[in-house]
C-alpha cells in the first residue's frame, strides 16, 4: 500500500506541458534537432546546403545526428522541466526483449507489402542485391551503419510522437484524441517530402494509417520499445532491402536482398509511385488489418502519465 501511495505522490510531481504548447515544442524540437546537426555540417562541407541525402554517408549522419539530437531535446525537456524519467515516456522495463520483437514483426510487416506488390505484378528487379555484387563487404557497410541510422531515426520520432506528446495530450483530453491527434501530426510531418501529387496524398493518408497503427501496437504493450523497433524495421528494409522509395526519398546504396524497381505498365496506386511502397493501396490494407488486430485486443496500459477519462 506505501508503494502505491509513494508511486501515486511521483506522479503529481509530474509537470505537464499545455497541449498547445507541446505541438509548437515539438515542432522546436524537429527544427532544433535538424539546424543543430546539419549547420555545422554545411559549414565544414560534409553536407551540401539545399541538397538531398544522395550519398550514404551523408543520409547516415543525417538520421544519427540529427534526430539523435531531437531526442535528447526531447528527453531534456521531460527531465528539466516535467521532471519526468525516460521510463515514464514509455522506455521502460524489458526494452531489448521488446525491440527486438517490434523489429522482427516490422519486417514481417513490410515484406507482406513488398511481397503483395511484387506478386500482382507491381515491380521488376533492377539489379542483384549485395551477396550478388562482387565487392560484397563494401555493400554490406552501408548496410550495417544504416541500419543504426534508421534505428536512431525511427526511435526518435517514436519518442517524441508517441513517447511524450501522445501521453501529454492524453493527460488532458483522454487516449482516443490523443491517438487520433499524434497521428495526424505525424501524417503533417511528412507532407513536406515531395511535391503535391496523388502518390504524396496516398502515402499522406498511409502515414496516418501507421500512425493509429503504431500508437494503439505502444498503448496496448504499455510501452514504446516495440514501435520503436517496429519503425527501425520498417524504414531500413524498405530502403535497404529493397532499394525502394522510404516516403518519397531514395537511398544510395546497394539493397541487401534485391534491387527493385516499378514495372513499366505498373498502377501508381499498386506501387506508391515515387513516394514509394508507404503510398500504395496494398499498405493500406495490411494498416487496416493490423488495426483491426490491435483493436480487438486487451485492455490499454497506463506508460507514467495520468491520462483524463477517455470520451465516451
């Protein structure tokens, strides 16, 4: 009884950020995160000023650095002002047993959706993979340092999507308009990837598919772990695997299964076009299903914040 009673008086220490204030903070973070990597960057020539992440190299620092920095703005924050562990943001107990399960299932996830288009005809193989090439150690490199990279990367949108600002709005406005509302703002995130087109609006909307998807696969384990290994996945084997487009931005550098490629006669909205497999309407199915699975599951976890009464 002392425990509870000592667990509850942690939780009424806890500060917490007003709605509003949280979206602009957030939105600080992402700049914060991105000027105060790539700035010095531009400045010593390693990143090219108004370029794209061409080379390997670049987008690895880029993914490291960068959000790396978003999360530690983001952990600062919890820390110094809502006094908050990164325990209470989700990273809590049994963390590599549930990375590595939400990793293994992102990539059982997108192999479905590679798979289902490849199968109705949507893609070609443009060239071998990396245990095909002849210099098969200098395609495995950035591979392996890639993989770290989307790890950073996809772990720190986790933290800072579903991680803090999920649990903030819910402590205020219930869990559901905090499912709905951090998706959405993820979905926005992205909206400035490529040009307006159907194949950005479609991969827009899947966005926010994934975003549901992801948030109730953490409230349900109580934990953000797994979607973090769940976004890692994701994002490196779609890129890295296949050679595909990750949201609309192309990686240079050898897959390490095969190298694909958009049949000629192919439907944008088999394939997601140039915003890759993220716009397709075969992803779109395999979101609805994994929210439906989620949705017929067990009760919500509480991850450390109070959260206000859902609506009903």
């Amino acid at each position: 009884m002392a425990g509870i009673e000592l667990y509850a008086e942690r939780k009424r220490t806890h500060r917490r950020t007003w709605t509003a204030a949280a979206v602009l903070l957030g939105l600080v973070f992402m700049i914060g995160g991105q000027a105060g990597a790539l700035l010095p960057a531009i400045a010593t020539g390693f990143v090219v000023s108004g370029g794209s992440a061409d080379g390997w190299p670049q987008l690895a620092y880029e993914l490291g650095a960068a959000f790396g920095l978003t999360t530690l703005l983001v952990l600062l924050w919890a820390r110094l002002f809502e006094r908050r562990g990164p325990a209470t943001l989700g990273l809590n107990a049994r963390g590599p047993m549930r990375f590595a399960r939400g990793y293994l299932i992102g990539l059982a996830f997108m192999l479905a959706v590679v798979g289902a288009i490849w199968s109705l005809g949507g893609y070609v193989v443009e060239g071998a993979g990396a245990f095909g090439s002849a210099a098969v150690g200098a395609s495995l490199l950035p591979i392996g340092v890639l993989m770290l990279g989307f790890i950073i990367q996809g772990s720190s949108e986790e933290i800072l999507f579903r991680g803090w600002l999920m649990q903030l709005i819910a402590s205020r406005h219930g869990l559901w308009i905090a499912v709905i509302a951090n998706s959405a703002l993820f979905a926005l995130a992205h909206a400035g990837n490529m040009e307006p087109s159907n194949e950005l609006y479609s991969g827009l909307g899947n966005i926010l598919l994934f975003g549901l998807f992801i948030s109730l696969y953490a409230v349900r384990e109580g934990s953000i772990w797994g979607v973090c290994g769940w976004h890692a996945a994701w994002n490196w084997l779609l890129g890295l695997g296949f050679g595909l487009e990750v949201s609309g931005m192309a990686v240079d550098a050898t897959p390490l299964i095969t190298d694909l490629t958009t049949a000629p006669d192919a439907a944008w909205w088999l394939t997601g076009g140039a915003f890759g497999p993220e716009a397709s309407l075969v992803t779109t199915a395999v979101l609805l299903t994994g929210i439906a699975g989620l949705m017929l599951r067990g009760r919500t976890r509480d991850q450390g914040v109070e959260t206000a009464p859902a609506a009903v």
